[in-house]
C-alpha cells in the first residue's frame, strides 16, 4: 500500500495581447517537452489546465499538441481542469460573466476532448466566500487552492490530507489544499531533495498535492536545461514511479469520489506572495520587517500562518489605469447585456468573447512579473474591449455615420465622465479631473490611444537604485497646466517645471450641446495662477467637436484673464500617446509634415514654431497628428517606469508626452485662442507644413 498519494497538476497560461514568438518560445521550452515527458509515463496519471487562450493558440498553430492532449484523456491517464476561459479573476468579475466564462471553458473541453471537467483551476488563486455559488452553478465541484489559505484560519497541517467543503448560498464545493512549500521546491531543488520534501509532510490520510505553473517547467531562466537537458522531470517521475517508492500518483477526479474530511470557510485571499504584492509599497516593507523579526525569534516556519495580509481588489486602489479599465469591461458588459438581446446569437457570442477576453487578468496586477507594467498587454486587452463595443455599436446603430453622448459615473468614484462617440472614435473626459481625456479609442484600428501607466513607487524601487520621480496622477489629454516660462524637455520630463494654476486637477464645468450630426463639450474652470506674490484669475475654457464619420475631433481653447494685473505666463497642453515601440524605425515623430530630426518616439526634444506634430505607427499604416492654427512651441519626452520581471529589472517605455506650450500676455479681460485638431489618418502624414485648421 502506498505510503502517500500524489496529484501533479500544472498550469498552463499565456495572456490575451501576448506576442505570438513569447508564446512559441514558451511551447518549445516548456509545454511540449512537458508533454513529452509525460507521455513516456503511461501509469503515471497527472493534471493539466491551460486557460482558453492558450487553447485557441494551441489549436491555431500547434493542433498536434490537442491531439497528443486528447489521447491522454481518452486514455484516462490525464485530467484536464477547467476554470474562467479567458483566465479572468472570477471574484472581480459580474456573476453573469463568471458562471459564462466557466461554463465556456466547459463546453470548449467538452468539444475539443470528449470530457466535461469538474474540476477547475482558479486564476492566481483568488478567493472570496461567495464564489461557491456561481462555481457550484457552472457545474464546477472541487479545485486546488494554496495550503496557506487553509492554516490562514487555524486549520492545522495534519487536516489538509484530503479536500474539505464549503458553501455559499447552499451550493458546496470541495477545496484540496495544494503545498506552497513544494512550489519552492519543484523543479529547483536536486531530485533527491524534492522528493524528500514531499515526503516530510504527508498529512494523515496521505494526500499530497503539487499545483503551480508549468512555465517553470522549461520557459524560466536556467530550466529548459535543469528540466529536459538534465532530465530532473524524467528522474523525479523515476523516483516516484520506482518499486518500493510508496507513491501513488492520483488525480483530483480520483480523490474527488473520496469522503471529505471535513468544513472548512476561507476569508478573501490568494497565494501569500500575491496578497504581500496587493500591499502599498511602505505595507510591504512593514510585512517584510515583521517577517524578519520572525525568523529573529526562530518563528519562520510559522510567518505565513501568522503574517497574513493583502487583498487583490486593493491593486485597482494602487492603479487608477487598471481600476479605469476594470470598470471599462463591466460598462461594457452591460451595455452588451442591454442592447445584445435584440441580436442574433452569432453576434451576441462574438461581441461576448471579445469583451471576456478582455476581462483575462495579467495586465490588472503586478507583482513579481510586469503584468501591468506591459503596454503590449494593456493593449491587447483594449484591442478585445473595442471590438467587442464596434461590434456593438454596429448593431446598435445599424451602419453608417452617426454621433452620440452620455454622462455616466463610469469609474464608480462618485463623479460623473462625460462619452462622445461615433461610428470611429470614442472619447472620455473627466470634467471633475481637470477637464481632461481619459481615453481616445479610434475603432479603426481597436487601439486606445491613451493607453500610458504613470510613474509610481514600488516597494523594490531602493532596492534598484530608482528614486523618481514620480507622477501624481494617471497620465491623460488635454491636461492644461500654467508654467512661469516655456519648459525645457528635459525639466518636464523630470517634473522640475512648478506648475503655477490650479487646473490639472481642479473641477470644471462641463455642458453638452448637440446640433444634427455634431456634438460640443464645453469644459470651463475659473481658475487661479500664482505669479510673483499674488494670485491672478485665469478662466480656461475647451469646446471640443465631434461630427458623424470623422476619425478625429477638434478642441477650440479660449484663456480669458479674469484678474486685475497683467498676466505673463506659458499655457501648455499636456498629452500622452502610446505606440507601444519608443525606438522602432517605424515608429517615429513627425514635424510640420517632415520627419523630425530625433525621429524616435523615445526622443526628448524641443520644437519651436510649429502647426503639426505627428506620430507614425508605421508597422500598422497609420498616424496620429495634432494640427495647430498658430504656431507652437513643442515639448516631447517619453515616459518609462522601473519595474521588475522573471527576467530581473526592466526599464520600459510607457508612452510619449507631447506638451504643446503657447504665450500668455494678456491685460484684464483680454483672451488668447488656440484651435487644435487631433486625428487619425491612414499612412504618412501628408507633406509640407499644409494649411491651417
């Protein structure tokens, strides 16, 4: 009789945006020596998930590995789990979407393999105590969670042999305490070591579960050759196979028909390293002293019971850019939930998958992996929203040019966002935040222009050597600022311009007009410039118009001096684009219709008399240009962060700032206009420096 029994289950992920070379560099690495490793094995039973997204770049360029994967299971030596499609975090998620991204993964294994899984994979392993209901709906019965979670709430090591139930809204499903001691150890530790780790602490019952990703497996630094070129996978399923072993390799299907041991009710959590990671940076490294203090006193074996902290909804605190593009994906969810009844099913499930897969989860959080420091992924996530919302839109519209608006608190913080739309773009401002343009969506190319993560602290930044600066507010358009004197572009790209009004952030007015096919937002804030000793009144206001079938928008700018002394200053617009590449040959800076000098979208540069600046996306065929009625003076920087990854610190490129600076000389009364246009255009911008707006 065996000693222990043992579930080997390994996960399997690749996020929605991802770049197709990353995702085949992983297969080559680490899923299909995996699988043929294991494939030399036929007693020895295992546990596979790969989210939905894997499976469909599987399926498209790899469908022998689905066929490999299903002679497994026919076989019935390999289970396969299920879980949220598109690996969202199911708690963050509407109940509508999280019993329809579990039961999409059901039918699509269902189909694919001839199996309908019963158990599920549980992304991160975030937890909170209403989930039972939706998964027990969507026919999920058991899943693995980290043992940490368990002893959390004083369960002692020897009542984690077997699974344990719990319920919510009496529906129950049972929970198998996976060891996160054996992540650490499993594939790192020499064979011999590992074994004995898992050896060291079978419970009464004899149940040992492994449960962690299979990128370490082969795709992390220095495991493709510890796994397959020293062969530790083969030798650790040899030790474990070998006569007299004691071990008997099980599957959570086969432990399942097993009685439980016994209730057991989880609080919110995940694994420990992602609720420390959901911490301010300063929580962390009060954690990290208490653990310390810990091993001091020779408690360290006990940290993880006692030291428990964190909570992952905190990282749509930490990140305004993730929280706007959470809330982004539930508005529309609704909106296609409202308007997708009246829709033919086909239509109804593109829109559906599109706007899922933009609820996967790696661009929401960031811990030990860039995750949301990854523009590509950022992108790729907005890329599924728009499309999904174009689609819509279509329906909704029926074709053809049209224009629309709507107040909406879209981001939950009380105040209200105002949406201009139309069959090409979608604009989001925030008249409570400085009047500014929280997103351009241009639905041509399902790209949001404004996709850029501001600088902010994290808690290995000394470590690192970085320290700032940082910024004080997501990056965003038309953000209007007042400086003493023009900026230099080396100053403002490190924050040592003071900005003397009260705009950037301040509330403004806001009043939507409609006439025929044309809407106008107009934004007004009575404001105040600190000049010298005194304070002087400045009133900014922005029309911004949009027109049925354009692909732009135009902003007419009036700053009217509402003091009694004169006024001498520098107004500036600050705007933030990202094109993903900051030193791409094909993707460059244009100045009144020629390349500019330093082309690099990376550049840190200033211009003087300019009418239009452009930004070529040139891998894609399209550019985006902002077109003046005067001449300008043009700041331009780009904005990177400092962030850690599997592969150690990054420093990578967030976007590019274009600051448009202009003059102000203006007695009581008097007013200086500016007419901007911004645009997206097919190919090269035009040449010359072309006619005004």
């Amino acid at each position: 009789m065996a000693d222990l029994r043992f579930v080997f289950c390994i996960h399997n992920h690749q996020p929605v945006g991802n770049f197709d070379h990353v995702i085949e560099t992983a297969y080559r690495r680490a899923y299909e020596p995996m699988l043929a490793t294991l494939e030399r094995y036929p007693d020895l039973p295992w546990v596979l998930h790969n989210s939905g997204c894997l499976w469909e770049w599987l399926a498209a360029h790899h469908p022998d590995y689905l066929e490999r994967v299903a002679r497994q299971v026919q076989a019935g030596r390999l289970e396969l789990l299920g879980g949220g499609f598109y690996e969202p975090i199911l708690p963050a998620l509407a109940p509508d979407d999280r019993r329809g991204q579990l039961r999409r993964m059901r039918a699509y294994l269902s189909a694919r393999f001839g199996c309908a899984p019963r158990g599920a994979w549980l992304a991160e392993r975030v937890w909170e105590p209403d989930l039972p209901l939706d998964l027990a709906a969507a026919g999920v019965a058991y899943l693995p969670l980290d043992d940490t979670q368990f002893t959390a709430v004083g369960l002692a090591p020897e009542a984690l042999g077997g699974a344990l139930l719990t319920e919510s809204g009496g529906r129950a499903v049972r929970l198998f305490p996976a060891r996160m001691d054996l992540r650490y150890q499993i594939p790192f530790a020499p064979v011999e070591a590992a074994v004995a780790a898992l050896r060291a602490r079978v419970p009464p019952g004899g149940l040992v579960v492994y449960a962690d990703d299979g990128e370490k497996f082969g795709l992390w630094p220095g495991t493709h050759r510890r796994v397959y070129g020293e062969h530790w996978l083969a030798r650790f399923l040899d030790a474990l196979s070998a006569p007299g072993a004691g071990v008997e390799m099980t599957t959570f299907a086969a432990e399942a028909r097993r009685p439980a041991r016994g209730r057991v009710y989880l609080p919110s959590g995940s694994y420990a390293e992602m609720d420390r990671w959901s911490l301010p940076p300063r929580a962390q490294a009060r954690y990290q002293r208490a653990a310390a203090a810990l091993r001091l006193h020779g408690l360290a074996a006990e940290g993880h019971d006692l030291l428990r902290a964190g909570f992952w909804r905190a990282f749509f605190a930490r990140y305004p850019e993730s929280s706007w593009l959470h809330q982004r994906t539930h508005w529309a969810a609704r909106r296609a939930r409202r308007s997708g009844r009246r829709l033919p099913a086909g239509e109804r499930r593109a829109i559906r998958d599109h706007l899922w897969r933009a609820q996967c989860n790696c661009a929401y959080w960031h811990g030990l992996f860039g995750g949301l420091y990854l523009p590509h992924l950022r992108a790729g996530l907005y890329r599924e929203l728009l499309r999904g919302e174009a689609r819509l839109a279509r329906a909704r519209e029926g074709g053809g040019a049209w224009v629309a608006a709507q107040a909406v608190d879209l981001d939950l913080d009380g105040r209200r966002e105002h949406l201009l739309e139309n069959d090409r773009l979608a604009l989001f401002f925030a008249p409570a935040s400085g009047g500014r343009l929280l997103e351009w969506d241009d639905r041509d190319s399902a790209y949001n222009l404004l996709n850029v993560l501001a600088r902010r602290p994290e808690s290995y930044h000394r470590a690192l050597g970085v320290t700032g600066p940082y910024d004080a507010s997501p990056r965003a358009a038309l953000v209007d600022r007042v400086y003493a004197r023009p900026p230099g572009a080396r100053a403002a790209r490190e924050r040592q311009v003071e900005d003397i009004g009260d705009f950037a952030g301040g509330a403004y007015r806001s009043e939507l007009a409609r006439a025929g096919r044309r809407l106008e937002l107009r934004l007004v804030r009575d404001g105040y410039v600190r000049q010298r000793s005194r304070c002087e009144a400045l009133r900014i206001e922005k029309r911004v118009r949009l027109t049925a079938g354009e692909r732009g928008f135009e902003v007419l700018y009036r700053w009217t001096h509402r003091g009694r002394g004169r006024l001498r200053v520098t107004a500036a617009i600050e705007n933030h684009f990202n094109l993903l590449a900051g030193d791409a040959p094909d993707r460059v800076v244009w100045i009144d219709g020629r390349q500019a000098a330093a082309p690099a979208l990376a550049a840190t540069a200033r211009h003087t008399g300019v009418r239009r600046v452009a930004l070529v996306e040139g891998w894609l065929g399209w550019h985006l240009e902002l077109a003046c009625d005067r001449p300008i003076t043009l700041v331009r920087y780009p904005i990177r962060t400092a962030h850690m990854s599997e592969a150690g610190p990054q420093a990578t490129f967030q976007g590019t700032a274009l600051l448009i600076a202009l003059p102000l000389a203006l007695a009581p009364g008097e007013t200086t206009r500016l007419r901007l246009r911004a645009r997206v255009g097919r190919g090269r911008p035009r040449g010359g420096r072309g006619p005004r707006v």
